[in-house]
C-alpha cells in the first residue's frame, strides 16, 4: 500500500471514529396515556433499584471516578501484582473500636466510641413491598407491551446499524496496530474452581499423582485405618495405565433439566471418594492434591497472558471454622496470581444441613457465613489468614438449582431467625439477606479503608420470574439470566440498568436450554449488557482454552463478527471485579465513563463507533422513558387543574 493509499485511510478512520451512519426516527413525541403510564412504571422500578445500589458502598467505584479524573494518570505501563504478604511477616492494624451483632437474620454493627454510627441494612419489609411492587410493574400489561415494542425496535435498529456501518467498524479495528480477538483481555466471569480445568488436565494430574505419590495416605476408612492412594486405586480395581476420559466419565451427558445428574458428573469414576481426594480443599491432606492443581491452572493463564477468571469456591455455613479452613489452604499454599480473583459460592443448602442437625434455624446458617468475616474486619490480627484472603476475594455468588419448586413468599412468612423447617426459605428471601449482611459488611470495612464485596448471583437459569426480579433489586450482576427472554418488561429494565449478565450458552445446552434456542444473540443485538463464560468446563469443554472455545462456538452458530467479539470481552472486563487500576490498563483510563471516551480501541479492538452507536440509543431509551413520565405528570396536572377549575365554577353558580 502506497504513502498516499495509507493517509487517505487514516483520514477515513479518524472520521469513522467522529461519526457514522444513524437511523433518524422522526415524528410526534406525544406518548399515549397507557405508554406514559408504562413508563412511569419502569421509572419507578429503576429508582428502587438504585435505593438498594446506592445503600451498599463500593470501593473500586470510587477508585475507577479517581483514575478517570486524575489528569495525570498513566496507563502506559501494565500495573504490577503484589502477592499478598505473609500472615506471619505482616503487621496488622489493632483491633478497632466498633461492635456487631445479628438482629433476625441481619448483621448489624456500630462504632462503640466517637460519632457511634451505626450500620444497618435496608429493612426486610420494605424489600418485599419493592419487590411485590416490581412484580406488578412487569405483570402489568402496558408495560409489557410497551416493553416489548422498544427491545423489538433496539434489535431492528442493531440489524440496520450493521448494513450501515459495518465496513467502518472493520475499517477502524484495521487501523488499530497489535490489537485482535486473540490479544485482547477476556474474563471468565462465572467459573466454578472445583471444575476449572478441562478432562484431560485432570487425568494427567491423576495419573501422575498415583504414580508418584502410590504411598501418600490419602484417607481414612470408617473404622479409621489409614487408605494410601495405591490402596484406594486397588480397591477400585484401576491402574494409572486403565485410566482415560471415557473411565472419568465425567462429561455431562444425558443431563438436560437433570441438574441432580449434571451434580454427580463431580465424581471421578463415579467415585465420590476421588472427587475428595483431588477436587476438594477440606479433606485429609488438607486439599494438597486440589492446590498442586490449581496451580498448573494458574500457570496457564499466566502463559496465555490475556485470559483472566474469577473462580467460585464454596462456603456452605455448616459450622463457622470453614472460613479459617478455606483461608488458611489459598494463603498456605500461596494460591494467588495476577490472572485470578477468587470470588464465594453460597449454595442455598438450609434444607440439608437443617435435615442433618447441622443448624437450627435460617438464621443460624447467615451466622456461620458471615460472622467470621465481621470478626476478621475488625480485628485482623487475630485472624490473619482469613484477612489476607479476603484482600483477594471480589464478589459473593447464590449458587443452587432453581428448578427446585419453592414456597412463594407471603405476608406473616417466618424470617430467618424463626425459620427452622426443614424447607429450603425462597429464593427472594435468599437474596434479601445474602444482599442485607455483604451491604452492612462493606459499610463497615469502607469506613476502615478495607476492600468491599459485590453480590453476584447465579439467576434466571431456571425456576420462577421472581428470582430475576429480587437481583434485579439487590445484586450488582448476575450470571445466566435467560429466563429474561419470557419477560420483556424485566429484560427492557435489565437493559435500561445494564445489568452485567454472564450466560454460559454450552453449560445451559446441557441443562435447561438448547443452544439454538438460547436468547444470548438477541440479548446481544438489544444491547443488554452480556458476556460469555465457561460455568464448568470439567464437564463441558474439551479445549485447553475452554474461554476461548465457548467464543468461538457462539461466533460460529450466531455469526459473530470480530467487533462482535470484542465488544463482549469488553463487558467481561467492566462487569469483572479486578482492581480499577488493571481495568484502566486493558480497556482504557477512562472505561467508568459514557459514550466513547469510555472507550480505548488501541486497547479493547472495539471501534469507537460502536461504544457510540451503543450509548446514544441507551441515553435515547432513558429520555424517552423520562419524557414520557414527565408528559403523565404534566397531563395530570393538567387534568386536576381542570376538575379543580370545574368544581370552582360550579360553586361560583350554585352562589
């Protein structure tokens, strides 16, 4: 390409990056009663959500406004990881002077001298009135139409976007040196760390293990004699040699709407026992096997250098030593890396640990999940290990099967300090208080300059509507959410608040919903705020890159294009909760912004017309929807004017 070919190209890409090709729509902007009505509906449902938002401080928001507005800020070089220091070799803060204490399922907790604030959750009642409120908002049929017309019109739109520009996007990503799909950083926002690595790596891991270590005592048997690993492989009558993907059978087939059988699919061999030996941290070699794992695992995202995961490790709230359990083997074993932040899986498991004396009442449960993490925040000394744990932990999850039938919340429903059937408590009453205890939490480690928590449930990927509208109040992102695809005036919501929605399209194929019938593409199109993951690729996938494959999947069933592609790890990135300083530096300085100044295309691939295209029908769809309630309310005014008017005239006769 000659000098004068290359300038002439630059100039066209600096003025695709100004502007391109909009559709115009024109005419009255009158909204009909029953439209303004609906928006008002919707308006409301979005101020609910942001009194809940807003009652929960985050500490890396304030961080991501820092950076952006710092003028001198430079992003030019990558930031460095600091592994956390040593428990041993670290001097931590004393002890300060705050108090807490459990009130009906809810921590509460205090400064005990100075201003003495006190911080308190949002009360449970007032939840369920917001959230009966939502579910007449998104059962009320105004706004469902009306909900469904504007994501028809956001898809038609995207499709005409595409005629129009698509050659400008290429033309830009071209013009961007270095920066493709490949190099471009992805995060794998919901993965579950017990099935992080594919089947193949764990069977090499196996059949090494066995080989080396044959004398290592693995186990106990239940009249307490010590099992070696050669002495449980013998009683299962294998060798390391007999050993391969088809004798793991661990793929998950024959699973859909099983989620009892996709669970089993856990257990090498079939084998429970081995499923603790290697895959479990809590067990006689105090997890040895599952952190050399994890390791290698670590070791190739480091290798890959642009893929990232935020992987789930479970705290079940059996007994409250589990947190000092789960701390002591990450920090033990130094389980850390510049690619991975742990995120703490809940499974809603009242119902079995009530069955088995292992709590008493709901409220019992909240106690052993949470207790602890008040003790470590004020007063880390005393429990170093679980302090410097949770400087690496980002976000909490609500993990269980939601096809589950439940019972529907109702007025005079028990609470979770008198709640001791053995029944699981609703879904929304999961979510209130998983949301309750992690807000009073940040409350109290943001007045200490400490780390916060976000709430990050699995929802939406079965069971009722419901689930989807209590996180759409409480949780900052979710993880699956197809379900959205059955309510249009809750998708139209999840949009207008671009909820982060992380769906697992291979994962879902095997459960509760083929691929070819999965809404990802659509919510794409209508601009909601979606990425991709991995969920299990132990079950799943078959690659070393399991990421990877789950885009190139989606990119070949749904003919995704490479701006397409890009724009989706872009959201894997900003939904991800790593520090703000590496997000300036893989998506831009910028990214907590609007429009395309949150936007780096030499950093994201993602041309500036897109981040655009994107913004303008967003901000387009909140003004419309604000037009329209200000419309209502000036015609009410109107209206009340007029009958005030009217029944003065009337007097003025009757006189």
């Amino acid at each position: 390409m000659s000098t004068l070919e290359m300038d002439g190209e630059q100039d066209i890409q600096k003025v695709a990056a100004q502007t391109y090709r909009r559709v115009i729509i024109t005419g009255p902007r009158k909204a009909q009663p029953e439209e303004s009505e609906a928006c008002l509906q919707l308006k409301s449902a979005l101020e609910a959500r942001r009194k809940y938002m807003d009652d929960t401080p985050d500490v890396n928001r304030i961080e991501e406004k820092r950076i952006s507005q710092d003028r001198n800020y430079s992003n030019a070089q990558e930031p460095e990881f600091m592994s956390p220091t040593s428990p041993t070799s670290r001097k931590f803060p004393p002890k300060s002077k705050h108090g807490f204490k459990m009130v009906k399922g809810c921590f509460e907790a205090f400064e005990l001298e100075g201003e003495k604030k006190k911080f308190r959750p949002l009360p449970i009642e007032g939840f369920f009135d917001d959230l009966q409120e939502l579910m007449e908002i998104i059962s009320f049929g105004p706004c469902k139409t009306f909900s469904y017309n504007r994501l028809r019109v956001l898809e038609a739109r995207f499709q005409l976007h595409l005629l129009l520009n698509d050659h400008l996007e290429l033309l830009q990503q071209k013009g961007v040196s270095h920066r493709d799909f490949y190099n471009v950083r992805k995060i794998d926002n919901h993965v579950h760390h017990s099935a992080c690595m594919n089947q193949k790596h764990l069977l090499r891991f196996i059949k090494s293990t066995v080989k080396k270590h044959p004398d290592e005592v693995v186990t106990k048997s239940k009249e307490g004699k010590e099992r070696t690993l050669a002495q449980v492989f013998k009683d299962l009558h294998l060798t390391p040699y007999d050993l391969s993907i088809d004798t793991l059978n661990m793929r998950a087939e024959k699973t859909f709407h099983r989620f009892d059988k996709f669970n089993t699919k856990y257990n090498p061999i079939g084998q429970p026992l081995l499923r603790e030996i290697f895959l479990k941290q809590n067990n006689h070699i105090r997890g040895k096997f599952l952190a050399q794992l994890t390791r290698q695992v670590f070791d190739d995202l480091e290798n890959n250098k642009y893929q990232f995961a935020e992987y789930r490790i479970s705290i079940y709230g059996r007994q409250t030593n589990e947190w000092e359990t789960l701390a002591a083997w990450v920090v033990d074993n130094e389980l850390w890396s510049k690619n991975v932040r742990w995120m703490i899986q809940v499974p809603r498991l009242f119902k079995l640990w009530r069955k088995l004396g292992k709590v008493k009442t709901f409220q019992e449960m909240l106690d052993n999940i949470f207790r602890p993490l008040f003790q470590a925040s004020v007063d880390p000394g005393s429990y170093p290990r679980l302090a410097v744990f949770l400087e690496q932990v980002i976000a909490f999850d609500s993990v269980d099967d939601e096809s589950q039938r439940e019972r529907g919340y109702f007025a005079g429903m028990p609470l979770a300090d008198e709640w001791d059937e053995i029944e699981n408590p609703p879904y929304s009453m999961w979510s209130y208080y998983m949301y309750a205890n992690i807000a009073v939490l940040n409350k109290l480690r943001f007045s200490k300059g400490m780390n916060t928590f976000t709430y990050r449930p699995h929802a939406g990927e079965a069971g009722d509507i419901e689930h989807l509208a209590a996180t759409f109040l409480t949780a900052n992102s979710i993880n699956h959410g197809i379900l959205l695809y059955h309510s249009p005036a809750l998708q139209y919501l999840y949009y207008l608040a671009q909820i982060g929605i992380s769906i697992s399209p291979l994962s879902n194929n095997l459960l509760f919903c083929k691929y070819e019938d999965n809404p990802f593409p659509r919510f794409f199109r209508r601009g909601l705020n979606v990425t991709l993951s991995t969920d299990d690729p132990l079950m799943i996938h078959v690659t070393k890159e399991p990421l990877v494959e789950e885009y190139s999947v989606a990119a070949q069933v749904w003919k995704l294009t490479s701006t397409d592609l890009c724009e989706i790890a872009r959201n894997s990135v900003l939904q991800s909760g790593f520090h703000p300083k590496f997000k300036a530096y893989w998506v831009g300085q910028h990214y907590c912004e609007n429009g395309p100044n949150s936007n780096d295309v030499a950093r994201t691939n993602v041309p500036d017309i897109r981040v655009m295209y994107r913004w303008e029908l967003l901000r387009e769809e909140l003004a419309y929807i604000n037009h329209a309630k200000e419309n209502l309310q000036k015609q009410i005014r109107i209206d009340l004017e007029g009958k005030f008017s009217l029944a003065a005239s009337h007097n003025e006769e009757k006189k």
